[in-house]
C-alpha cells in the first residue's frame, strides 16, 4: 500500500504537468489506454486468463472507478494537488457509510462522531481554503471519493471471489478506455508528439502499477491497516505539491486535511465487519 500511495502521488505530479498540453478527459484516456497495454502484457505473462464468471462485479466496478477517475482527474488540474487528493480521498469516509448502509448496522454513536468530525474536515477544506471558481471542483472532488468507495467495496467483493487482481485491473482499464476514449473525442484532441509521449506512458504505468498494488493490498492484506497507509498519498502529494509548485494551504485547510486522515481510519476501524 505505501507503493501505491507513492505511485499514485507520482501518476498526480505527471497528470499535472501533462495538464498543460492535454484535457483531463485526454489524460485520462491515455492513462487507461496505456494501462491496459501494460495489463495485457501482464495477462500473458503471468498466464492469466481475462474470462470471468464475475462480469457483473467487474463492470460496476470499472464504470464507478473510471468515473471516479475522470474526476479525479480533472480536480487535479484545477486544484492544489494535495487538496485534490485528499478531496479523492473521503472515499475511506464514504465506504464506512456504504457498508453501514448496504448492511444494515446500526450508526452508533462512535463512528457517527467521527463520520461527523470527517465531513466537518472536509467543509474546512474546501472553505476558506478554494476559491470561488474552484468550489465546483471541489464537489467533484468529493464525487470522485464517494463513486471511489463504491469501487472500493466492489474491490473487496472482487477478492473475496478469488479474482486475481491483475484481471480486475484489465477490466478496469478496459472500460476506462472506451468512456474516456468517447468523452475525449466530444472536444478538441491535441497532437501527441515523441516529447510528450514519454509523460502519458508514465502516467499509464504508475497509475496501472499503483492500480495492482492497491488491488493486491486489499484483496490479501488487513483491511484496517491497509486502509491506513493508503493516506500516505496525501503525504507524498503534500510534499510534491510544495516541491514542484510551492502550493501552500492555509492552516484551516492542514486542519481539514488532519480530520479527513483520522477520520478516515478511525471510522474504517470502528465500523463493522462483514465477512463472505
């Protein structure tokens, strides 16, 4: 999981310098399209097949993600980089709520309060801290996470059939590809040239690798902990973010960015388990 977040703090870094040469629908088709060149290659060397009795599971799982993705994306290249990702990021507060829902427990008082302080992480977060002309973006943002966390469960589902991970990532890229690819074509599709190439392909694979490490990680590691370690991207991205661009948040929007980490592990650890 610390390989996936560092890895996607990477594919973030690159997805914002690509920003100046191509759409966020661009950048996400040549991050899927890549990516599944990767996946495929990976199919045929690990002798995976890519059939599966499972279609259903995998395509709600690659429409959210890819969803999820494209406003991941797109709120990377109009908000500072750790405000993005941690906006992406309430998907862990998000899940809670789904799996409370989908099964039927009780909110008892514990994780009602810490889902409460999390929300209330998230308003500082995204006032004073954005602009008005960000605001929007910030509500994607927040999409983003909620249509992650559905991922996210349909991930843990995916595991608990046995699927192995690198198919789950081929679904994933494969649909990936086709929306992003439709999406793209409704607007302007600039010139990929031998000196911009090099940066989609490593958007492709450290977004694909991250993908497989975060995959891996939750299909066969401790929910809890893996869970935890997965907010290390804010961290990297934080740090990248006041590297690459001197972005700077307000102490209102650290604050914000603190509740949505411990709120985040806390309800992941408090809120029931269900085992299949």
């Amino acid at each position: 999981m610390l390989v996936a977040g560092l890895l996607f703090a990477c594919m973030g870094v690159l997805i914002k310098l690509g920003s100046a040469q191509f759409s966020s629908n661009e950048i996400a088709f040549y991050r899927s399209f890549f990516g599944l060149l990767i996946v495929i290659a990976m199919l045929f060397k690990l002798r995976v097949s890519h059939i599966t009795s499972h279609w259903r599971s995998h395509l709600w799982r690659s429409l959210s993600g890819s969803i999820a993705m494209m406003l991941f994306f797109y709120c990377i290249t109009t908000l500072p980089l750790a405000t993005a990702i941690t906006l992406n990021y309430t998907s862990s507060l998000f899940l809670t709520v789904l799996t409370l829902v989908v099964f039927k427990d009780r909110f008892h008082l514990p994780v009602t309060v810490t889902l409460g302080l999390g929300f209330c992480g998230v308003v500082l977060l995204l006032h004073p801290t954005l602009e008005r002309d960000q605001f929007v973006s910030g509500l994607m943002g927040l999409a983003s996470g909620f249509l992650g966390a559905v991922a996210l469960l349909n991930v843990r589902q995916l595991g608990q059939l046995g699927e192995p991970a690198v198919r789950v990532v081929f679904y994933l890229n494969l649909v990936a590809t086709l929306m992003c690819g439709i999406f793209m074509m409704q607007g302007e599709v600039h010139h990929l040239s031998i000196s911009n190439l090099p940066l989609l392909i490593g958007i492709g694979a450290s977004a694909t690798l991250a993908q497989l490490a975060l995959t891996r990680a939750y299909s066969t590691g401790h929910t809890q902990v893996v869970s935890a370690l997965s907010f290390s991207t804010i961290a990297f991205a934080s740090l990248f973010g006041l590297l690459f661009w001197n972005e700077t948040l307000p102490l209102s929007g650290w604050i914000g960015i603190a509740l949505i980490i411990s709120s985040g592990v806390l309800s992941l650890k408090l809120s029931p388990k269900h085992e299949e």
